[in-house]
C-alpha cells in the first residue's frame, strides 16, 4: 500500500456486514421461526413471474417457496437465504412430488 493510503475508498460509505452471521443468527419478527420466516418483498413479488409459464408466483411461507398460480403449471421454486432460486430445473413440481428433473 502507498504512503498514507488508509485502504478505504474516498466517499464511501461503512458497511454494517458481519460475517459471523447467518440468515439462522438475523433478526426475525417475534414469534417467526426459521422454517416458518422468508423475507420476500411485496414489490418484488409483484414483478416477479414463473420462468416457464409467466405467471404470477404466490409465497408458501411453510415450505419457504414461490408457488406458480398457473393452472397447468404450478412449479414451486425454493427460497434460498430470502433469494428466489427461479431456475426451472430446481423446481418442485407438487404434482408429482419431487424436484424436475
């Protein structure tokens, strides 16, 4: 590092991160468990669409998954760390009970 270089970048800002945390160690509303607690934003939710039907997805908070509302589809896509795994081949297909293959 040169001379009187502090390692930061002018202008920006602190990052509160802690790296010893964990989505299981984060703040949850009182009474949520784990199991039962996904942070989806309403305003994404509202954009966001099946990958391979295009409609829209509702929230399943008991199995932490986005749920196709199409009639022919209904894939389930997991919710992972609160960040949608909208990829097809990582779909539950609840008609058939397990993950696409």
């Amino acid at each position: 590092m040169p001379l009187g270089h502090t390692g930061r970048i002018p202008g920006a800002r602190e990052c509160s991160y802690d790296p010893g945390t964990t989505p299981s160690t984060r703040a949850r509303p009182a009474g949520m468990t784990m199991e039962t607690f996904m942070k989806i934003e309403d305003w994404l939710l509202e954009i966001l669409a099946c990958p391979k039907c295009h409609a829209p997805l509702r929230v399943d908070d008991a199995a932490s998954e986005l749920v196709c509302t199409g009639a022919d589809c209904g894939l389930a896509y997991p919710v992972r760390d609160d960040i949608p795994v909208l990829l097809i081949d990582e779909a539950r297909d609840p008609a058939a009970g397990s993950v696409r293959e």
